[in-house]
C-alpha cells in the first residue's frame, strides 16, 4: 500500500479531536451591563467555555440570565463595559459586515420565537441559513423554500414534520418554540443560545427536547448555553451548570456538585420556590437519569 492511501493513525484522530474541544468559544472578563434607565443587568461577569461544553444557567426571574445571552449574542454590546472574545473575534472591533458573519455563526433559541403569523413553517426554519446564504438565494427562499428536504429533516427532530407548510399562526406556542429550535438545527451554528426554550412543552417533550439539543451541540463540537427554570432539567442534562442571582455569578460548578443548600441560597427571598426540587427525589431521579 503506497503512504498516499495509508489509513489515518488513531493517534493523530484523537488529536484533531483534542484540538477541537479545546478551542475557546467565548470568554467575558469582568463584563458589566447598565440599561439607558441606569438599572445594571449584569456586574463583573466572569466566565468562559470552550467549544462542545454544555452550559445551564439558572436563577430567579430577573436575574440576569437573559441579559448575559443576549450580550453573548452580540446584542447590547456597546453599552457593555469589560472584554467580550467570542468565536475568536471581539465584536466592538468588528466592523459592519465581520459582525454579520459573526452573527451568522451564532444560533438563538427564544422562549416566544418571532416568527411572522403568516409565514410558513418551511419558511421559518430555512431562515436559519440566511445569514450564511448569498443575497440572491435569502431572497429567492422567501418565495420559494430553496431546501425544503432540509426544512424537513429538521422538523423530524423536533416532531413536526407534519406542519411543514403551515401557517404559524396555526401553532400552539409549544408547537412554535419547537420550529424555533428546527430553525437552529438547520442552521448548525458554533454557538448555541436557548433562552427558556421549553417553557411551552409538557415535562416528557420538555425532556426530549433539551437532550435533542444537548446531544446536537456535542455531536458539532458546538457551544449550547440554556437558561432553563426547570432546575431538575438543568441538572440532570447539563455537565455545567452556572448559577446567577442580581446580576452576578452566585457559582459556576460541575451539576455533580451543586447542593441543594446552594440552590436555596440562590432562589432565597426571591418570592418562589426552587423550581423542580426536591431533586433527591425517587421521580426526580428518574428524570435526572434520563438525560445521561
């Protein structure tokens, strides 16, 4: 056999491999966000992940896991104080159009998905290529899907093949969180952020859903960072789990070993209970185990 079709050495495979999970997908050094009104969203934010972790961030409402997503999303970061370096730029010193491509490598998941009332499903889903797609195939796709094979393929994931060509407004709201997340599987992004992407959905498709993505970012090498109020949820399929209370990082931990103690310190005096413990539970168990 010449060296020219010699087979790959395992070695040098597990090294390739090596080097893609040890690529830093973002990193925030003492990140700081203040609205126009004066109030602060987010103070000394320090915290970073490499390519193909997995990221849960919990807290009580208003504690500023939606502001840290959106800032991680590129939005608002002109009114950030700190340093931002996400997927090997930083976005204050990109200009118009490095920001659209850095834009473009970057997925998110709402939790009330903005997809026009009467706007087909196929529709909506192809959306999350556009940002990669030349002009003249963005627009042609609005008038006719341009890759409906591959609008259904990701429907299929999220159990809806069957509503490919309806209209949105013929969704429940657990139906349209669900072409949010298709709209992201098709487009495969390096960074993935869910901002409560399964509010809508019963406890059995929530759990189903948060593995479908949990399991994508691994299997791509991707970076998925979730805020989910379901803690259950979070620790039972998440490796990491961050923890945020007024604004700051309360812990940034393996879910191993995150207590209960530090749960109820995290959710103290916040006017509700931590939601989906008690986690030692024989049901919640079985639920925890399920995501492994």
């Amino acid at each position: 056999m010449s060296a020219s079709r010699m087979p790959p050495n395992p070695r040098d495979c597990s090294s390739k491999r090596r080097r893609t999970v040890s690529r830093m997908s973002f990193a925030l050094e003492g990140v700081g966000l203040a609205h126009a009104h004066g109030a602060i969203a987010l103070a000394d934010i320090r915290l970073s992940a490499r390519a193909g972790e997995s990221i849960a961030l919990i807290g009580p409402s208003g504690a500023g896991k939606t502001s840290l997503l959106s800032v991680l999303g590129t939005a608002w970061w002109q009114q950030t104080t700190g340093t931002l370096q996400l997927l090997g730029s930083s976005p204050p010193a990109l200009d118009a159009r490095a920001l659209r491509r850095l834009r473009a490598r970057i997925g998110t998941v709402h939790q009330a998905p903005p997809l026009p009332a009467r706007q087909r499903v196929v529709t909506s889903v192809l959306a999350g290529r556009l940002g990669q797609w030349p002009a003249w195939k963005a627009l042609a796709s609005l008038a006719y899907p341009m890759d409906i094979a591959g609008a259904r393929a990701a429907l299929a994931r999220v159990e809806l093949e069957d509503k490919l060509f309806a209209r949105c407004s013929q969704l429940s709201g657990g139906q349209l969180q669900r072409v949010g997340i298709a709209r992201v599987l098709y487009q495969q992004p390096a960074l993935v952020l869910a901002d409560e992407p399964v509010s809508a959905l019963d406890p059995t498709l929530a759990l189903a859903t948060v593995r479908l993505l949990v399991e994508d970012a691994a299997q791509r090498g991707a970076t998925l960072v979730a805020s989910l109020h379901a803690v259950d949820l979070a620790l039972g399929c998440f490796a990491r789990i961050v923890g945020i209370r007024g604004g700051r990082i309360a812990f940034d931990l393996p879910a191993a070993e995150v207590s209960q103690a530090q749960l109820q310190a995290l959710y103290a005096g916040a006017g509700e209970p931590v939601p989906g413990l008690p986690v030692r539970s024989h049901g919640a168990h079985l639920r925890l185990n399920a995501c492994r």
